[in-house]
C-alpha cells in the first residue's frame, strides 16, 4: 500500500502542470513520441540524481522521531502551498518548436529538471516521510510513478492536442490529491510527537 501511495504521488506530481512536464508536452507536440522520451529521459535522469541524494541522506535520521515531526510539518504546509497555487495557476502551453539534435534535447531536460529546486524540496521535505522501511523500494515506486506521468504525457500530447482547459482539470484534481497527502503527513508527524511524548 505504501509504494502505490507513493508511486501515486509521483505520478500526480510530475503530471502536474510545471516546466518539466511542459517541456515534455511541447516537443511530443512538435516533434512526436519518439523525440519526447528523449526529453523524458532527460528529466528522468535529474530525477534519479534527486532520488539518489534523497535516499543516501536519509540513513539513521530518516528515522527519527524528531526528524518525522519537523519534516512531515513542513511536508504538510509545503503541498498544502502547493496545492494552493496550482489550483490557482492558469497553464500556458509554449507551443514554439525547436529542433534540437537528440544529445542537446536530453541535455537541455536534464539541465531543467536539475535547475528547478522545487524537485529537490518536493524529494527531500514532501517524500521522505513516506519512506518505508525499506528506502529502496520506496524510491523505485517513486520513480515508477514519475515516470509514467511523463511517459503518458508524451504519448497523449504527440496523438492530440492537448488544450490548456484541460490543463486547468488536471491542475484542480491535483490540487485536492496534494491536500489528501498533505493530511497524511500531518498524521505522520502527529504520530511521531506521540511516540516522543510516550
């Protein structure tokens, strides 16, 4: 249940309308499927650099108590915020094509997806009390559902054109799933402050 919990946050956090997934939706738009998963790639590939860092950083501390309450607080009013601004955020599509060679598309993802520290605050504050036992595990089902939100999205927008209402759909339910774990991790953290005070 905890790594469909998470590979589900993944998924709805990477399909939620940012400049990763409008990078991706851009060139299936311009360019097909099969030049977008060399963006996918790209963004991936920063992702696993995240992912990495995430879970070397966690060791013992992950842990804690201490660390649970402060890190699922903070989680909780970070998605929250989140959720906030996406729901109020109005997505524009930049539908301006143009033609990389596939070395610099994947180097040109990888180089935003590594520029937007909101990645690394969403893996090392939102993610972390999520973590299960067994952080490798928990990790992959991260990235799998990552990497599926970015895969569906290329396929979807390299066969339709993807409308920005639809974008303001996606924006409007992802809202309401970052406030449902946003709840779950203030019930993380409400636990942990139980087991210190026991």
């Amino acid at each position: 249940m905890e790594y469909f919990l998470l590979a589900s946050m993944g998924f709805f956090a990477a399909i939620t309308p940012g400049p990763d997934i409008f990078y991706i939706v851009r060139q299936a738009m311009c360019r097909g499927f099969k030049i977008a998963i060399i963006a996918v790639f790209g963004i991936l590939f920063g992702n696993i650099i995240y992912l990495t860092l995430v879970g070397l950083g966690l060791g013992s501390i992950g842990k804690s108590s201490y660390f649970q309450v402060v890190v699922g607080f903070l989680g909780a009013l970070y998605l929250i915020r989140i959720a906030y601004l996406v729901y109020k955020d109005k997505p524009h599509i930049d539908k301006e094509c143009i033609n990389l060679n596939r070395f610099n598309l994947f180097k040109e993802a990888l180089l935003l997806n590594l520029s937007n520290p909101k990645a690394m605050i969403f893996f090392a504050v939102v993610i972390t009390p999520f973590l299960t036992k067994n952080v490798m595990f928990s990790l992959a089902s991260l990235f799998v559902g990552i990497a599926l939100a970015f895969i569906v999205s290329a396929f979807v927008a390299s066969i339709f054109n993807i409308k920005e209402s639809i974008l303001i759909i996606i924006n409007k339910i992802s809202s309401l799933i970052f406030i449902f774990f946003a709840i779950i991790l203030l019930k993380t953290s409400y636990e942990a402050i139980m087991e210190i005070i026991k």
